[in-house]
C-alpha cells in the first residue's frame, strides 16, 4: 500500500484529502506545517505521495519543498501542492523547486484522482 502525507494547517482540509485518498487505497499520514512534516518524513522514508498546502505557520510549503527536494534521500517522493495560492509565478516557483504537479482548492475527488494517476502512471 502506498503511503501518502498530508501537510495543511487546516484540519478539515487534511480531513478531505484523507478521505479522498484513502478511497484511493493510501495509507494517509498528516502533518500541520512543513517542519512537522519533515519529522513525520524521518519516521516514514517509505512515503510516496505529499499533498503539500503553500500558507502554512512555522514551515510553509514552498519553504518545505525546497528542504525536501536538497534531501537526495526523498528525491523520488511525488509532491502535489494543493492551495488556493494561484498566481502565474508561484505555479511556476513551485515546479521550478521540484513540485510534480499544482492542484487548486477548492477541487473534487475526481480532480485529485486525475492528478494522481498522472503522477503514478498506471495507478
């Protein structure tokens, strides 16, 4: 079973995409900020999926996307960022520091399945 992270400050956001990708057959682990993140990461290398939020306290996504992605440990790990942050330059930041894919909120199941299955091809 793919093991997937949730990271959002929101609680009934992290709720949503749990429920979402436990349908999906994820085992869903949750995290409120990008350092809690990288610390639920140590416990768990086996992580294949992050859904990652940009505005979070402490750590925000972006600041934790540029952290992961100098670990050559989790290089092969999949990062979604799931925001409502929109603009041209912050899609384009994200990719740039090694986001694999950008989805916006608010979304449906069915968007974020689509996007996984790219990102998983063959899912």
């Amino acid at each position: 079973m793919k093991k997937a992270l949730v990271v959002d400050d929101s609680k009934a956001i992290r709720q949503i995409e749990r429920k979402y990708l436990e349908e999906l057959g994820f085992e869903v682990l949750e995290a409120e900020n990008g350092k809690e993140a990288l610390e639920v990461l140590k416990e768990h290398p086996d992580i294949s999926l992050i859904l990652l939020d940009w505005h979070m306290p402490v750590m925000n996504g972006y600041e934790f996307l540029k952290t992961l992605r100098a670990n050559p440990q989790y290089q092969e790990i999949k990062v979604m960022m799931v925001t409502t942050e929109n603009q041209q330059k912050s899609v384009i930041d994200a990719i740039m520091a090694g986001a694999n894919e950008y989805l916006m909120k608010p979304f449906d199941k069915e968007m974020l399945e689509t996007k996984i299955r790219y990102l998983f091809e063959g899912f």
